[in-house]
C-alpha cells in the first residue's frame, strides 16, 4: 500500500527512526503492576507494535489512528500515584479516543521519552492534515494488512473474497472474479497493492454521484466551469459569487492538471469535493465563531456535564480526574464536583454514600485549571455540591485560590455592584464557582457580609431532591437529613455570579430574584413546571441561569433527552458525559457549532423578556414561519461491521429524527437493504414540517435491521438544522461515543422551503 509513512521523510527523521527500531518502556496499570515492554512502530508508520518480553510470541498491536494525544509527565491517576519513583521527564500517557483507557508509560532516559513524544505528535499531525483520498487509501491499506494471512504482500482471490466479508460487502462471487481478474494487471493470479487499489475502486464505483454528474455536464467526460456553477447555483442553492467559487473548488479539488488548465473539473474531482469538508452536510461557514458572544450568560445554552468525576455509574464506578479532562476536552464548560470530608484535612471527592472510589479536591481543581481553556478560551464554571464542614471549606477555597491564582473569578468584573450577568466575551479566560453564598453579591459593596455563622449549607441538589421526591427508603432517608453545616466564609467570598438557591416558584423569582442566582432541578421537576407554565419557564430563563441534571434514580447513569430543557431556554442541561447514546449526541450536536466553544447563543424570542414565547404553542409567537424539510436519502457508503458473527453483513436502514418543540418531534425510515453495509443504495425520500426550525436538531441514524430482536446501531449523526448546507451532501458518519469512523457515510440530497 502506498504508505503514509512514505510521505513522512522519514530518513531525515530522528525519533521516528529511533521508533522504527523500537525501545522498552515499563507499561504502568497501578502502583504495583509495571512491566516491561517491547515497543516498536511498524513500517507502515501508522501501527504500534507491544509485546512482553516473557510471553512468548503473543503481541499487541494499535493504530496511531486510535491516539486522541499525548500528555507529558505525570498527567494521569497511575503515573501521579508512582511520581515518587519515576520522574516526570521520563513519564508519558498516550490518550485513546472513545472510551478505550489510556496507555501509561515509563522510558529508560528523557531522551527515549523525548523520542516517542514527538514522534507521536508529528505522526498525529500528519493524520490530521492527510486528504480524503489520501484517508481512503489509508483505509483500505489497514484492511489489506488484516487480509493478507501469509504477510507476503500479495491476495488470491480466497484471501479477497474473505475480506470482502469482513469489509461489510456480500457480493456475487461471479462479478467480484470478474472485477479481480480486470485488476490483475500483472497476471499473477493475485493482487499486489496497487492492483487492490485499482480493485477496491471498481468495487466502490459510485453510480449514484456519476448520475448527477452527467447531468449536469455536457459532454458526459467533464464538468466545465459554467457546468459547476450551474450545479452549485441549482443543487447546492449558492447565490454568492458562484463564478470565483466554481474556480476555487476545481483548484482545490480537481486531481488532474490537464483538466485544470481546461477549469474544468473530472468525475474524480467531483467525487473529492462532495466527499471533502466543503461537500458535507455541515456548513463550514458555522464551524468557526459566528455568533455573538457579548450578552449575558444566562442568553446561552452552556454545554454542561454531571458527576462529571464518574468514569462509569453512580453506585460502583471509577472517580477519575480523566473524567473532568475527557469533558473540558470536548468543550463541557460547567463541570460538577461533589465535595465531602476526606482524611488527613483534605476535601474529597465521589458520588456520596456510595461505592465509588474518591479522588482529592485539589487533584480535580489541578486538572481544571489545566485544561479548562484548551479547547474553548470562554468561562468554565464549577459547579460545587458542598458537604464538607467549615475546616475543609476553608482547604477548599485555598486550594481554589492558590492552584487557580488569576483564573479564578474572585470579584466582579468592574469592582462594581453589577445590574446584570457578564458575557462570555468579558468572561474569557475565567473560571466561576457555583456554589452557596453568605448574603447578596450587594453586600459585599455594603460592607454587610458578617462571618461565617451567618451562612448555612444544607445538602444541595440529588440526596435532598431526591428526598422531595418522597422516596421513604430506608437508605434514602439515612442520606438526606438536611445537615445545618455552616458555610465558611472564604468559600463563600469564592463565589460572584453563580449564587446556588433553593427555587419556590416562579411568581417568587420574578418578584425577589437576583441575576446572579442560579436554581438547580432535577429533570422530573423541570418536565412538570415546563407542563404547567413553559412560557413562565422561559420568561424565568431570559433573566437567569437554571441547571437541570438527571435524577438520582438514573443510578446507570443514563441521559434523560436534553431537547426539553432546551425548549424551556435551561441553559445548564448537565449530562453525564460518560454515557453514550442518543442524550450525548444530541448534546454534541448542539455544540458542533460555533468553533465547539461550549457556548450557543438562543434564539431572539427566548432571551427578550417581553416575547412571551411558549414550546407547547409556537405557532402563537410572532414572526412564526415553518418550513418543510425535505431529504432523500439516496446511498450508503462503507458502513461499519456491527455483528461480530462470522460472515454476518448489515441491513442498513436510515432513520431520520427531528428533536425539537413537541409539534416537532418526529421519525421517519427508509426501507431496509438486505445484506449490504458497503454500497446500499435507497433513493428514499422522507418529509418534515418544523414549526421552530431556531431549535430543531436533526439526527441521521443507521441501524443493521432484525427481523427478531432490537436492530442493532451502525453510526448517527446530529446537528442543527439551521447549520445544514442544501443540495447533495455527504454525511460522515460517527460511531456510538461520537468519534469518527471513515470512510462511513450517507449521500442525501436536501432541501428546505418555507410552508405555503
């Protein structure tokens, strides 16, 4: 296969060529389980090889495809807890994407360490600057290596026919000799990689792109430049400057340079623009920043994470300060940290009362403050669900203090008493405690705020709702006696804008309510004060922030939908980000826009107070215009093997779901396509009228079909409507934890028209 490697010069390269030879590093589980490995990367520069150096044969392999990064030092809970017996420089940990647990190593000298950190790094970034094609060959070179048995560079046809299986394709064994025997340039009865390249293309020939290309070309051989800018003017619905970007995409995109000096632009060409950022079904122009991020903050829908220290469930799962990383590093601006009394005078913290492991107070402030602006430089708030006495409190805002230094928001912005919530402009860089406070953000301006006798924290949010919620177990009502704990006054000065306060209704609130306080529901509240007054729900959350988090019975940790929290204008929508499923996705959804900054600014009639805008009745708001979407979805491409059963192939079919208002929620299906997961081919065309397009989310879900059982899922993908690009579009399909699984996808033609 026509490696990446080759691309990488190599020769010139030092720690790639010290990689090559290999190094043995201690591979570190706990304080007590470290071995030596043997590490190696192969020549392919694309696979790491492991093996022990007492287990005989057996070895390990992983692709660098599979590393999300790589953290120096001692950045995780293993290497921190064996910091005194190897030192950082020598330390690394390699992150895997998706819930694959991280790989922890130790190298004999800086210099090893040094080696393999950068040679990882610069093998990522060439990953992450390869083309489609480039990907796509890629691809198919890892399943060549699966297939060929004998390692001799080389497939018959049985060795074919087999991998044809395990790529998902059932094909008829005639056409696919036929195909082989057109690829087997050199007669030798087998395919070397090239000729599987020539192969695998005229396996993967798309019919459904070469009809649109034929229609819209003269000649059936080329797309001239007019052609293209009738096809992005008539298909893809581009008005602006269709001339210059017809130009630009053949520039781009257009493989072949005699057809360049032509502008005019091949099958192939076409074919890598609709398959390329451009050609997908996301707008690229809503990818960076494009929304305004000067109002208040309680204008924003805030990407928000629960129990955000639980790598699993609530009664026996893992705390880890990965937890907090894994959320930050996709874009989770508020986190939560449920605080208890540890030993020896420092706060810890895990999911109370429970069985799951505790980790220090300070080590989850340490990681904060690391990763906080990493991806995202808007405000990070710490959500703090306190149940320490007044001693830890104080540790608490020390360590917040010192570890956090100009990051933390100890004051309001201008030294002034505020009128209103900053912006997530004016916030940037800064990090919020939300926690309980001694008095108003007023009386600090007054000089009011007496000691620490005059505050008291009472178990806040799950173990006291969940006792409202009148649960009379035994257990429960252990939990839940409401301790008149004081509030120490150094933890209280640690909070500005974000005042945790009990919510009595919202009469109350919009007669006694301050700006900065923050109520927090469990969803089964929030579902019945959105049944009985959502127009008062989303006039309350014009003016301030709510924080609405899975009720305490959800002890798997599963997401309730967050879509309707959304719809009442909740802007701290907590989910548990360890959980995959339909609650994550739509949260990623959500947040794909806008650079992934954690922040969506809402639609106009939610944050006017005056608009009195109600999610159960949208057609009563003013300038209410539905549209119609319209999608066929006309093919599939590569869907991944779901069913490890041998010789098992899917029977995809598409569901399409709308998230939205009430009036909006909907589902529809294409048919089924029987054994075919690599080129299924539908031409199905299914119909939506949304009454709230601002907050409708679009979910595109592929799941292998069964007669007897539940089908099981393939891939999805969600975003929101108003970032959908029209025309023919690709669809890049992620896997059940939303990462990415090239070269899957969907081919769909869109439209969107405004309701006669």
């Amino acid at each position: 296969m026509a490696s990446t490697g080759s691309g990488l010069r190599i020769q010139g390269d030092d720690n790639l060529q010290s990689m090559l030879v290999g190094t043995v590093m201690r591979k570190i589980k706990s304080r007590t389980w470290k071995k030596q490995r043997y590490f190696k990367l192969q020549e392919d520069c694309m696979t790491i090889w492991y093996k022990s150096k007492k287990a005989g044969n057996t070895h390990s392999t992983f692709s660098v495809s599979d590393v999300e990064a790589i953290r120096e030092g001692h950045q995780s809970e293993v290497l921190l807890s064996i910091a005194d017996e190897f030192p950082a420089d020598r330390c690394f940990t390699l992150v895997f994407r998706g819930r694959r647990g991280n790989l922890d190593l130790v190298a004999e000298s800086t210099e090893e360490a040094q080696s393999w950190i950068k040679g990882m790094k610069k093998l990522i970034e060439n990953l992450e600057n390869m083309g489609e094609s480039e990907k796509r060959d890629q691809w198919i070179g890892d399943w060549f290596k699966k297939a060929d048995k004998n390692n001799d560079g080389r497939m018959n046809f049985k060795e074919v026919r087999d991998l044809l299986k395990m790529m998902n394709v059932d094909m008829n064994e005639h056409h696919a000799h036929r195909l082989f025997t057109m690829a087997d340039k050199s007669q030798s009865g087998t395919l070397e990689d090239d000729e599987f390249v020539l192969f695998y293309k005229m396996l993967t020939q798309r019919e459904d792109v070469l009809r649109v290309f034929q229609a819209y070309s003269s000649d059936g051989q080329k797309l001239s430049q007019s052609n293209l800018e009738d096809f992005l003017r008539e298909e893809q619905l581009e008005g602006d400057d269709t001339q210059q970007h017809a130009k630009q995409l053949i520039e781009c995109y257009e493989p072949s340079d005699t057809a360049k000096l032509l502008n005019a632009m091949t099958f192939d060409g076409f074919l890598m623009y609709l398959g390329s950022a451009e050609g997908s079904i996301f707008n690229p122009q809503r990818r960076g920043v494009f929304q305004d991020m000067s109002q208040p903050l309680c204008h924003y829908f805030i990407s928000s994470s629960h129990n955000t220290y639980l790598m699993e469930d609530q009664l026996r799962g893992q705390s880890s300060v990965e937890g907090y990383i894994r959320a930050l590093n996709r874009g989770c601006r508020c986190v939560e940290v449920d605080c208890w009394d540890g030993a020896s005078g420092e706060p810890i913290v895990y999911h109370g009362h429970t069985l799951t492991s505790k980790i220090l107070f300070k080590d989850v402030v340490n990681a904060v403050g690391n990763y906080a602006f990493k991806v995202s430089e808007y405000p990070v708030i710490l959500s703090i669900e306190n149940h320490c006495n007044v001693e830890q409190q104080r540790v608490m805002a020390q360590h917040l203090s010192n570890i956090l230094g100009d990051k933390l928001l100890k004051s309001t912005l201008d030294g002034k008493a505020p009128i209103g919530l900053p912006s997530p402009e004016d916030l940037k860089g800064k990090i919020l405690v939300k926690a309980k406070k001694i008095g108003g953000l007023e009386d600090a301006f007054n000089g009011m705020v007496e000691d620490s006798l005059t505050g008291e924290v009472s178990d806040e949010d799950e173990a006291a709702e969940m006792d409202e919620d009148n649960l009379h177990r035994e257990s429960v009502r252990r939990r839940v006696k409401k301790s008149k704990q004081r509030l120490s006054k150094e933890l209280s000065d640690c909070v500005v804008y974000c005042k945790s306060v009990h919510f009595s209704s919202f009469k109350h609130s919009r007669i006694h309510s301050k700006f900065y306080e923050v109520a927090s529901f469990t969803e089964s509240k929030a579902r019945k004060h959105l049944r009985e007054a959502g127009a008062e729900f989303v006039h309350h959350n014009s003016r301030q922030l709510t924080r609405v988090y899975p009720t305490g019975f959800r002890t798997d940790s599963s997401n309730f939908n967050p879509q309707e929290m959304w719809n009442a204008g909740c802007q701290i929508v907590a989910l548990n980000f360890q959980t995959a499923g339909e609650g994550m996705d739509l949260n990623d959804g959500l947040f794909s826009q806008n650079s992934r900054c954690g922040y969506v600014l809402k639609p106009d009639f939610m944050r006017e107070a005056e608009k009195r805008f109600d999610p159960e009745t949208p057609q009563q708001r003013d300038h209410y215009q539905p549209v119609v979407l319209t999608i066929q979805v006309i093919s599939g491409q590569q869907l991944p093997k779901v069913n490890i059963k041998e010789g098992s192939i899917v029977d995809p079919l598409v569901r399409v779901e709308i998230h939205g208002v009430p009036m909006d929620q909907a589902k529809q299906e294409t048919r089924y396509i029987e054994n075919n997961g690599f080129n299924p081919v539908w031409y199905d065309t299914l119909r939506f009228t949304i009454h709230t397009p601002e907050l409708a989310l679009v979910r595109f879900v592929v799941e292998d079909y069964d007669k007897t059982s539940k089908n099981d899922f393939v891939g999805q993908y969600t975003l929101p409507l108003s970032c959908m690009q029209q025309g023919y579009r690709h669809i890049h399909l992620l896997s059940r934890d939303g990462t990415s699984i090239p070269p899957s996808s969907l081919f769909v033609h869109i439209r969107v028209t405004e309701l006669e």
